[in-house]
C-alpha cells in the first residue's frame, strides 16, 4: 500500500508538485500519466525515499519514509528513468549488487538473482557487461534490478521506452504477472499501454492531481455526445436528408469516398443517446445501404487530453496569493484551535470548582447530620 | 556497507583507475628513489617519504573523483539511495574501498625496505612509524577528496577542486594561521618521519578523516531535501 499525504515539492518559488493525495491499495496495478515535466518523476522519486518532500507525509506499506525509511525502502523494487546501470558490471554482477543493496539474505540471494534474470530473459547475456548490451537489454536488466528480491511495490518509471515490440509485450505480460501480489506504479507516456495494465490511472499535470480514476470512467466521463462512423453506399446521395429527419443529428460529414464507390461519414449528434437504431430505419426509407456502423469510441487519449488541456498556468502572483491564503487559513485554524483549547480549558476549571463547590457542601451536610445525631443522642 | 565496499573494490581492479593510481605513484617514487637515495648510497627509508607526500597529493583525487561524482552523473546514486541501505553505510563503503587501495600501494613500498635492507642497515622502527603516518595522512586525504567529490557531479572539477584544497593545506599555513591546523604535510613529517608517533598528530588525522566522512553524510543527506 502506498499512500501520499498532502505531498508537496517546492524549489524556491517553483512547484514540482502541489499538496498531492493519493491512495495505491496492495495488489493494484496503477498507471500513472501526466507530460512531461508534470511531476511523474519527482512523486516517484519522492515515494522512494530519493528526495524529501517539503510538506507532506508518504507511507509505503504503512511505513513513514521519513521515519522509517530503511523499512519503507525495503518494500520497494524502483527502475528509474533513463536506466542507469553499473557500466563496468555484468548483468549477473549487477542484479546481485541490486539485491545486496536490497538486503537478500546470503542463502537466498543466488536463487532470487536467478529468478529475476529468468524473468527477465536475460539469461543469454547474464555474463556480458552491461555497456555491451542494447537499449532494450539495458531496460531488462534495470527490471531485473527493481524486482530482485520480490519486493512488495514496484515502481517503474517508463518501463517499456526503448524496447521492440516483442520485448515490450514480454515486459507487459511480467508486469501483469506481478498483479496479484504487488503493488505496481508506473509512468508511462505510452497510454494504450497504460489503459491495457493499469486498473486506475492517476493524471497529474503542473504538479497537480487531475483526476484518480479507472480508465474506463475516466474515457466515460470524458466523452461528450455520441458520434457514429457509417459506411454507405448511397447512389442517390441522399444521405443528407437524415439530418432532417433525425433532429438529433447535428451534423454529417464526408470521411472518405472509397474505391468501391462507398462513402465514410463521421455523424455527430446532439446527445449522448443511442441513435443507431433511427438512422437505420431512416436510411432503409431513403434506400441507403449501411454497410459498417460504429459508435465513436472516447479513449484514454482523449480523455487524457480533455483533462489536462486549458489547465490555468498559473502566475507567480497567483501561486503567492493561493500560498498567502493557505497560510491564512492555517492561522485560523490554529487560533480555532488555540480557542477551542481554552474553552474547554475553563469549562474543566468550572466543573472542577462546582465539583469540589459540590464536595464541600456534601462535607458540611454530613457534619451537621453528625452533630444533629449527636445532640439528639445527649437528649 | 560491506556490499558498497566489495562494488567499490572490484570497480577499482576491473577499471583502469586502481592500477593507474598505484602505478603512477610507484614509478613516481621509484625515480625518486634511484635519485635521491639509491644513485647518492643514503640508506634512509623514511626519506623517501618527504617525496611521497607530495605526490600523493597529485595521484590521490585520481581514486576519490569519481566515488561520487560519476554515481551522480550517471544516474546510479538512485539506485543507491532508494535502497535500504544507510547513507552512513554508503559512505564508508566507498571510504574503505579506497583506503583499501591506498593501503595496497603502501604495501608495495615496503619493496624500497627491503632494498635498502640489502645494502645496508635502515631503521625498521622509523620505517613503520613512517608508514603508519604515511597511511593516516592519505587516508584524512580520501575523506577530504570524497568530501569534494560528493559536491560535484563532474569528475574532472572533482578531481582539480581535490589538488586544490590539498594546495591550499599545503601552502596556506605559510600565508596566514588560519590553515595552520590543517598543515598535515607539517604534522607527518615532524612526527612520523622522524619515528615519533606524537598523539597530536595522530589525532589531527583521525579528526581530519572523521571531520570529511561526516561533512559528506551530512552533504549528501542535506541533498535530499533540496534535489
């Protein structure tokens, strides 16, 4: 489990993230997307225990890493960007230096440098040095490096750049692999990628969280009304005419003509209803063959540049208000606090007056029945 | 620590630079042994080590240049400060790497010893004082260059800020006082090679040594919060 508390990373007036939050719960495989320079890098490295954030609190399987980094850190199995690798170590050398590094105790250390160069298929170049080997195998032998030793979380930033499609489907497959039981975070600009591995996305953009969602809602949420792509044949050209009689329609357009004598349109309609149904009829009526029919699907991508795009930039003027008013705020809310403490402070004082107000009148209650009983007894 | 010092160790025998650092400082020492000792028939071991400081000097920022500055230029300190390891354990895995090397090309000078043994009769006490401070010297060296070179990611201004600063130990104690406890040059051959071991000198060493592996942990964890 990973959580990020109100993380935020600030270099003098600059924000490489902002007051983020975010939750990775065991077993989730969670994409994470933004453009460049957006802070992808700068979370990873923050949740590994690289830098320290300047407000904030992250925990990695409960641990703090601020207070219990040697502990956090060992959950972690983390493939930087860029791949950076001992160049005068072989790949076998290497990932047992990673596993060294990572605490593997000496009787298991063989099996599980075993086990992550057979992942990875590196076995063939197990014994080469590390700058012979190409950008692919390079990619290889830093995964192997992140997942020697089963660590709980992985965290792969950009896992798959650089590799040929075989490699990458190969790599995909071992990070579905890992599924069951591990946490996965990874970045990637690659978003069919992350929409076929990753069960929820986060989108951070200028520092900031977008949005934290399935890439399915995400696609949903995102999309406006329905569009349709139809392949006709239409001799007559009368396709026009079913912008009359379905007032849905908003407008039809010309895709292509195509060698057959067929036609492409891209229909876009005024609403999210399903209008398939209408137009068939309508084009049955005006003797149009429909050949394809095809909703418009919204993917990640769309959805992914609905949402980061027209994001206010925001001026130091405005980052120094929105700071001021924070600031401001967390004022408040210590002298809330700071009122509240003394109002309770007083209301104990008063209870304990009535309280002890109350003791000595029962005192006194009790000496007068005693001299009363007394008296009564002389009589 | 013990996985960063074996890495470190094994970085320095399979990559020219171990064997360039002892080779430059034994052929160096070797000429100033045939000129000065062997060609005039002195037969004074410790006397070739007025020369060695020196050139330690020069050769020494050859080992410590990169303990640092190369993990930061390729992208390797990531992988060793995301791990579990300590920063303390880092840094003295890298420390004892290179002492490890000093320590072999200090051993190989016993060779002048033993030649000079066999013509005539030089003082072993002297000898092994010499060597003794001959080591605490470069090893207060290697914290001051690592020191330098987890600063810098460029090993080339690792290298030369490391002349720079062991310069400044050596000539500054002559411009004004404030460099007079960090004259080491001084401090070994007025105590080590004259066969005395004086605790002064072997305690402004070891603080040496421990003032610049400290300064590095603290250099590096303060990194953390402004990378």
């Amino acid at each position: 489990m990973i959580k990020v508390k109100n993380v935020t990373k600030k270099y003098d007036n600059f924000y490489a993230v902002r007051n983020i939050n975010f939750e990775i719960k065991d077993g989730e495989i969670v994409g994470f997307l933004g453009r460049n320079g957006a802070g992808k890098t700068t979370t990873m490295n923050l949740i590994t225990g690289f830098i320290e954030p300047t407000e904030g609190e992250i925990f990695v399987n409960g641990f703090n890493i601020d207070i219990k980094p040697k502990k956090a850190k060992a959950q972690i199995g983390y493939m930087p960007e860029g791949t950076p690798l001992y160049t005068d170590l072989t790949v076998r050398e290497f990932v047992n230096y990673m596993a060294e590094l990572k605490l593997v105790p000496k009787k298991e250390r063989r099996t599980a440098v075993d086990e992550a160069i057979k992942a990875t298929g590196l076995e063939k170049v197990q014994d080469n040095l590390t700058r012979n080997l190409s950008r692919g195998y390079k990619q290889r032998v830093s995964f192997a490096g992140a997942i020697v030793g089963n660590p709980k979380i992985l965290i792969l930033d950009e896992p798959t750049v650089g590799l040929d499609p075989k490699q990458v489907i190969e790599i995909r497959e071992l990070i579905k692999s890992f599924r069951k039981d591990h946490t996965v975070l990874i970045s990637s600009h690659i978003l069919s990628e992350i929409s076929q591995l990753c069960e929820r996305v986060i989108i951070i953009d200028k520092g900031e969280i977008v949005a934290v969602d399935t890439p399915s809602n995400l696609e949903s949420k995102t999309s406006g009304n329905l569009c349709l792509d139809i392949v006709v044949d239409d001799l007559n050209n009368s396709i026009m005419t079913l912008k009359d009689n379905i007032e849905e329609i908003e407008e039809i357009k010309l895709l292509e003509t195509k060698e057959d004598s067929t036609k492409e349109y891209i229909i876009t309609t005024s609403s999210t209803n399903d209008i398939r149904k209408k137009i068939f009829a309508e084009c049955s009526k005006a003797e149009i063959s429909i050949l394809e029919m095809k909703k418009y699907e919204n993917s990640l991508e769309d959805a992914f540049i609905k949402l980061v795009e027209d994001r206010p930039e925001y001026s130091q003027k405005e980052v120094n208000k929105m700071q001021y008013e924070k600031e401001i705020e967390e004022i408040r809310a210590e002298m809330d606090n700071k009122r509240l403490e003394k109002e309770n402070r007083k209301q104990a004082i008063k209870e304990e007056k009535a309280r002890k107000k109350a003791e000595k009148e029962a005192k006194k209650d009790a000496k007068k029945s005693e001299e009363n009983n007394e008296e009564g007894g002389n009589k | 620590m013990f996985a960063v010092y074996k890495k470190e160790l094994k970085t320095y025998v399979c990559t020219p630079i171990g064997y360039v650092f002892i080779g430059l400082f034994l052929l160096i020492l070797s000429l100033m042994f045939y000129v000065g000792i062997f060609s005039s028939q002195y037969i004074n071991f410790e006397y070739l080590f007025y020369d060695g400081t020196t050139i330690i000097l020069f050769t020494l920022p050859l080992l410590t240049m990169r303990l640092f500055s190369e993990e930061r230029k390729n992208g390797t300190d990531q992988l060793l400060f995301t791990s579990p390891r300590s920063i303390t354990s880092i840094v003295l895995g890298k420390f004892f790497a290179a002492v490890t090397i000093v320590l072999i090309a200090e051993l190989f000078t016993l060779m002048y010893f033993f030649i000079l043994n066999y013509f005539g009769n030089p003082s072993l006490p002297i000898a092994l004082t010499t060597l003794l401070g001959f080591f605490l010297f470069c090893i207060s060296g290697i914290a001051i260059g690592m020191f330098v070179s987890s600063i810098t990611e460029n090993q080339i201004i690792s290298a030369f800020a490391t002349i720079g600063v062991f310069l400044l130990m050596l000539f500054g104690p002559q411009l004004t006082n404030l460099f007079k406890p960090f004259y080491t040059v001084y401090f070994f051959q007025e105590s080590f090679l004259t066969g005395l071991v004086k605790l002064k000198s072997v305690i402004l060493f070891i603080a040496l040594t421990v003032l610049f592996i400290l300064l590095t942990i603290i250099g590096l964890q303060k990194r953390k919060s402004l990378k």
